[in-house]
C-alpha cells in the first residue's frame, strides 16, 4: 500500500521524470511506475506528507513548505479539494484503477487552475496533458500504457 497525498493523484498524471532533485525524481518515477505498472496496486489517499514528501527537499517536520510556512496548509486545503472532487475521505483506501476511473470522470484538465492554484508545474501543462490523454482513452485497452510518462529523465525544477 503506498500512501499518496489526494493531490498528488493528479500530479502522478502528468509525470515527465521531472522534479524538485534527483532524489525526489527517483522517489516519484519508482512511485509512478508501480502504480502504472500495476493498476490493481492499492493507495491511502491522505491529506498529509505522504510517500512523495519523503524525499522533496522542501519537506520540513511541520510538513511542506515549498512555498514558505503555510505551505502545509494550502497543500491540506488543496488535498481536501481533491478529497471532495473524487468522492474520497481522507485515509481511505482504494485500487489505482479506481483512482483513475474517479479521476477521468471528475476532473478535467482545463479545470486543473481551480485545483492547482500557484502550483509552479500547472504552467508547463504536464498535468492537464495527462488528464486530458486519461479522459481521451476511457475504457480503451491501451489506457494504462497511454496514461504512463518516461520516467528515466532526471531535470531539476527550482
């Protein structure tokens, strides 16, 4: 079981082998592979630090603070937003497969700025990209190949 934060569900989307370092893009391409390699894999989905914040750089013992010290709770608020978009509960725990299904039928990518708010990566479009190409492959049977990303780039975003 891998412990994910809710909004980190739709950031797993749009994944490029891309991150905050080396570790962290390590951490979220093996995260990312498994889920998408796969798809019955369960996941807690929390409104917390989670698998992913283990290895970000921007994680302090009061949580994240990417953005500065309320940064933990815009990422809570910003989780409890997904929670309610996916029809979820904090601590709940469902198959990826499912989670993809709440996912393509619940949000779309031109809906990811109501979401994301100041997210550094929303204006790359990696994120809408993936959910768009998630929606755009219902009940196809090359769905999960079609919805994985590269994971072996290993860039920086500061």
């Amino acid at each position: 079981m891998i412990r994910i934060r809710a909004h980190t569900l739709l950031c797993l989307q749009g994944f490029r082998g891309k991150g905050y370092s080396p570790e962290f893009v390590e951490n979220l391409a093996g995260i990312h592979e498994i889920l998408f390699e796969n798809p019955d894999s369960w996941v807690e989905v929390v409104d917390a630090p989670d698998a992913v914040c283990g290895a970000c750089p921007h994680r302090e013992y009061s949580g994240c603070a990417i953005n500065g010290p309320l940064s933990e709770e815009e990422m809570r608020l910003q989780d409890r937003h997904v929670l309610t978009l996916l029809g979820l509960q904090a601590g709940t725990r469902v198959q990826w497969r499912e989670i993809l299904d709440r996912i393509r039928g619940s949000i779309t990518g031109a809906g990811l700025p109501g979401i994301c708010g100041q997210c550094r990566w929303l204006p790359l479009g990696y994120c809408r990209e993936g959910i768009d190409r998630l929606r755009d492959n219902a009940g196809s049977k090359a769905e999960i190949q079609t919805v994985r990303m590269p994971a072996k780039l290993h860039e920086e975003i500061t």
